[in-house]
C-alpha cells in the first residue's frame, strides 16, 4: 500500500523471480481449492465445482493475461498452488462480495481469494440490476491477488465498490498491471484457413502475402481466420514454441507440428519438404489460450486441425477422421464481422 501511481494504488509485492517493478510475473498457477490446508491464510467454507462459475474465472484471469506480463496456469489443487480459489460465508448477502488474502510482506506467495457464497450471482456478464456480476468480482479480486490496492478512480474496476455500469478493465486497472509486470508483450497474428476442395483438406498460413495469393487462386475456398497465433519472431514469449510447416509432395498439402521429435522424424521422409516455422504458439494452456485440435485424415493421409470445440466435437463423429488430440494451444479469433 506504499506505493503510489496517479490513482491506482498497488501493494509493492508482485508475482515472478524478480520484485523489480514492471518485470515479468511468469506463470502463476491457480487451482479451484477441494480441501483446506494447515498453512492457507483463510479457510474455504465450499468449493467452486460448478462450470459456469469457473469458466468466469477463468475469463477474468485472461482480461488480466492480456494486459499485463503475466500468464495465469490452471493446475490441480495443492498446497503448494499460487492462488487458490473456493467459497466463503463473509456476510451474507450485501456487503463484502469477495476478498483475497495476500502476504504482509514480501513477495506474493499462496494467495487465497474467497467469494460470498450467498450472493444473488450472475455467471456469463453483464448482469441485470437485481444479480452481481460475478465475472467482475472475480476480476476485482484477482487484481489483489496480483498486487493491485482499491484505486480512488472510482470509474476503475479496482474501486473499493462495485459498479455495475463498469465492464472489463479500465484504463487506471491496466496502468497498474503494466506498473507492476510490464504491458503484454504478447502480439497476436491471424492464422488464415482454407479449404481445398479438390483434395478435400485444409490450408493455414500466417503470412499475409501468402494469404493473398492463394484467395487469388481458384483451388481455395476461404474460410476466415481459423485461430490467432504468434510470429516466428516472438521467441521472447514465455511459454511459447514453433510450430513447424512441411509440404506433402504427393498429397498437395500442408502438415504441421509442434514436436521436435515429430519433426525430426518426418524430416527424414521423403515425401515431406520442410519448410520452417510457420508460427510460434503454446505447448501449455493458459487463462487466455484454447487447444488447436489436430486430427488425421485415414482416407487421404493428410491432417486437419481445428481450435473450434464445436468443429472438433462434430469432426469427433466422422468415421474418416482418428482424433490425435491437442496439437498446440493458440487463441480464439474474438472479432466480430
């Protein structure tokens, strides 16, 4: 609380190997608490098991991934977890809606964050007047928890008191994360999608050049932007790794993988033509990332993938698809046309 920035206020105390001001938090794990240990700063009364209430959570560590220098991880849960997150009996409802529990000093180390369990909640955003918004609650409280005080900006998500006019973060909210870790310094590029009807399989390229010569081609269909990725260039994103890019000489086609042995051995076939990083993405998920799922084609020989769960549950049902699992992890395209 000593330390002060134009109206946000943060602890002094921060997530990563170095205290210094606007260095990386690194990843900081959290996990849903299923049990109360002797050496937690407060006890759970209840635990969070229901899936909406999770997948809020789960968006209000993204708000924050996005803004800031540091990665959230969800992980099971265990004593030795960095934030831990469950129910509480505060006050009933009204009154206090959430509390995070820091150390006095030193640096940030087996946070707990309770919500009011008899709160009137609202999951999935922008709550009616007579509902809390929980997704803002636990957005809130995550901001303690990553070294953030009440702001006196009282238009700022990290006012002491809930607005339920303020959605997402607000700019003093972000001004204080990047005072504490540094802004993200993670930049998304689009991974464009296209299917080629007359081999029945899928094209991805992140270049844009590339991109436009093949919408200029009339073998691809265009199917918009499949996910977001980072460049070859980000080597400097924690967490992140190459995703390497071979041409099938005998099928046309593009194949794609995130292993180095895979990569080793399919640089030793023949009918492959290696043709470098075509991206970099995540061999880890995180608050803000989703699984890009890769699938083999048994009738074709080629590979599909795909980050849409819906695609991929519907995939999941065609006998001609084997079904290998996460390929990598990369982002949802969020925009709206």
């Amino acid at each position: 609380m000593s330390h002060s920035t134009e109206e946000f206020k943060i602890f002094g105390q921060k997530w990563g190997v170095s205290q210094v001001a606007q260095t990386t938090g690194g990843t900081v794990t959290y996990s849903y608490a299923n049990a109360n240990f002797g050496n937690q700063f407060a006890d759970f009364d209840s635990f969070i098991t229901e899936d909406a209430f999770q997948t809020d959570i789960t968006s209000a560590f993204a708000a924050w991934e996005d803004v800031a220098n540091v990665q959230f991880k969800l992980v099971s849960d265990s004593s030795n977890v960095d934030i831990r997150i469950g129910w509480a009996n505060i006050d009933g409802e009204g009154g206090t809606l959430g509390a995070a529990i820091v150390p006095s000093s030193g640096p940030l180390d087996n946070v707990i964050i309770r919500f009011d369990r008899d709160e009137n909640w609202f999951t999935g955003g922008s709550s009616p007047p007579s509902q809390t918004d929980f997704v803002y609650v636990a957005t809130h409280e995550i901001g303690h928890a990553i070294g953030i005080d009440h702001s006196t900006d009282t238009s700022a998500l990290m006012s002491e008191f809930y607005n339920r006019d303020i959605s997402g973060l607000q700019a003093d909210d972000i001004a204080a994360a990047e005072a504490i870790y540094g802004s993200s310094n993670i930049e998304k590029i689009d991974v464009f999608r296209f299917l080629n009807s007359s081999v029945g399989g899928h094209f991805f390229t992140a270049e844009t050049s590339e991109k436009d010569s093949v919408v200029a081609s009339s073998v691809f269909q265009s199917e918009g932007i499949g996910f977001e990725a980072l460049s070859q260039t980000a080597t400097d994103v924690e967490l992140s790794i190459p995703i390497y890019r071979f041409f099938n000489k005998n099928l046309g086609s593009h194949f794609f993988t995130a292993s180095e042995e895979e990569k080793s051995q399919v640089e030793l076939m023949d009918e492959f033509n290696f043709e470098g990083v075509g991206f970099r993405a995540f061999n880890e998920d995180t608050a803000s990332t989703e699984p890009v799922y890769r699938f083999f084609n048994i009738n074709t020989g080629g590979h599909f993938f795909t980050a849409d769960s819906n695609e991929q549950a519907a995939v999941m049902n065609f006998e001609g698809f084997r079904f290998e699992g996460v390929g990598f992890y990369a982002y949802l395209n969020t925009d709206i046309a």
